[in-house]
C-alpha cells in the first residue's frame, strides 16, 4: 500500500461517516461525500493535503486547484474562497489540514544548514500548490496513528510534527515555507499588517498609519503586501469584511444593514454592490437562498 492510499484508508476510519469534518489536536480531518458552493474564510498559516477527489481555491481572482496527492501551503492570512470541486458517494473528497508554526520554522532555521538562512527573495505569493513526498505523507500517518495511544502521543508527538516542519521546510516550496520563519522576510511584514487590518477590520484603513504601524515606508509595504497577499492593504480589507459579512449573514438574523455596519460600511448601497460584486448575488438573496436549502424549500 502506498504512502497516500494508506493515509487516505486512516483518515476515512478515524472520520468514520461520511461529511464529517473533525478536529484532531488542531488538525483537520475531512469526509465529503459531495462538490460545495465557494465559501470565504480567512486561512491562516497551514498545509492542506487532498487525499482523495478534488479542490479549489481562488485569491484574487486566481485559481488553485489541487487533487489527490497535492497540497496547498499557506503561510499568511489570506482571504480565500475554497470549494470542493470533486466528490461523490463512492469517491468522497479525503482531505487533512495541519497548522503551521513560525516559531517552529524559525528554530529549524538556525539549527539547518548555513544556506538556510540566505534568501534570494524577501517576498513571494504567501500561497502555492506541490506534490506531497512520500516522506511528507509518511510522517502525517504516523502522527495520527499515534493519536490512538494518547500516553505516547503527548511525548512522540512534537517529535513528528517538528519533522513534518523539516519536509515542508527542505521540500518543493521551501522557499516559501523558510519566509514563515524568517523575522526579515516580507512574509513577516505583512503577516503584521494583516494582523492589523484583521483587529480593525471596521475601521477605516488608512496606508501611510499602517506603514508606520510596521515601521517601513508606504511603498515598501504596497510592494510587499502586493506580492505575498496578491492584493492591496484595502483590498485585503474588503474582502475580509465581506467574508465576514457572509458569515454573519448566513449564520444569524442579524439585520442586513446592521452587518454592513458592523463590519465598517455605513452605506448599505455600498455594501450591496461590493457583496454581489464578490459573491454574485445581493446580501438578502444571499440568505433566501441558504435559507431555502437548509429548509428543503
């Protein structure tokens, strides 16, 4: 049996029905038995390997698509819309999510190999799709076939997880992965810009305060927050506001208005076309039509 197979067979014992979606020690651990409509969240550092169907992600208009055997590596919060793009009753989508950790990354930084620690590029899209290794694969299975003996676990555990680190550090997007450690890279800069935008999301944003905020010039910070988020600072906190606009709208009974205005609109026209511009369809039609299918009507 091979590296995938077998982390697929574990995965779908421990989800144990289909459309499940559960939480292992922070990781996440995916059944699908069906395709779903794009949905917005803001991912923070992670990796996400499809073990069996299909997935799609879209940042700013562009699409990352990644099958079974693929992963998708994060390394800043970015506003993404994921969708299941295959599934089905005797192919259920399989997939695995691990949370990245820079602190961990920046140690395995200084305990690698001198060249570790020399970067070519100090920015780069914070996002991209590879191959799994076999090696990568092997040590996910063995982390979570530890899981089932909790005494060993708690002291094996990091071990495994530091390694699983390693492979993404010294693997086809090392580059990417050294930039989460890296307290010089652009991947830094940004990850506090971003910070900043996300805990003041319904504030008005203004460029040259957040430049200062992250001690560098207004330039410096467009020409990184450009190349790692694919967008700009108020792009980025457009579509962190409507992301979270759509979850409060489809999640309560909060009024339309008053979601707009929690999230910083205070004009509710406004609202409504950078809603439908973003997800195709107004804020109230957004909600008749969740409405109507989880009512059957």
């Amino acid at each position: 049996m091979d590296a995938l197979t077998s982390l697929r067979d574990l995965v779908l014992s421990m989800t144990g029905a289909p459309d499940r979606i559960i939480d292992v020690d922070g990781m996440t651990l995916a059944q699908l038995s069906r395709t779903t409509e794009p949905m917005g969240s803001t991912t923070t550092p992670t990796v996400a390997v499809v073990l069996q169907g299909a997935k799609q992600s879209l940042l700013a208009g562009q699409s990352y698509d990644y099958a079974a055997g693929q992963f998708l590596v994060v390394t800043v919060d970015l506003p993404l819309i994921g969708r299941i793009t295959e599934a089905s009753d005797e192919k259920p989508f399989v997939g695995f999510g691990m949370p990245l950790r820079a602190p961990l990354i920046a140690e395995l930084l200084l305990e690698g190999p001198g060249e570790f620690r020399r970067f070519a590029a100090r920015s780069a899209p914070g996002l991209a799709v590879s191959t799994a290794e076999e090696y990568l694969l092997d040590a996910i299975t063995r982390l979570l076939r530890l899981h089932r003996r909790p005494a060993d676990y708690q002291v094996l555990a990091p071990g495994i997880i530091r390694e699983i680190h390693w492979w993404l550090l010294t693997g086809s997007q090392q580059s990417l992965v050294r930039q989460l450690g890296d307290t010089e890279s652009g991947t830094t800069l940004v990850a506090a810009a971003v910070r900043w935008i996300q805990e003041n999301v319904d504030q008005p944003l203004r460029i040259d305060e957040l430049a200062a905020r992250v001690g560098v010039g207004v330039s410096t910070l467009n020409r990184h927050f450009r190349a790692v988020t694919q967008l700009s600072p108020l792009q980025y906190q457009k579509a962190l506001r409507l992301q979270r606009a759509r979850f409060a709208l489809l999640s309560t009974r909060t009024e339309v208005a008053r979601i707009g205005h929690d999230v910083g609109y205070h004009s509710l026209s406004q609202f409504s076309r950078e809603y439908r511009r973003m997800f195709g369809v107004p804020p109230s039609a957004d909600r008749a039509a969740a409405a109507s299918l989880d009512f059957g009507g």
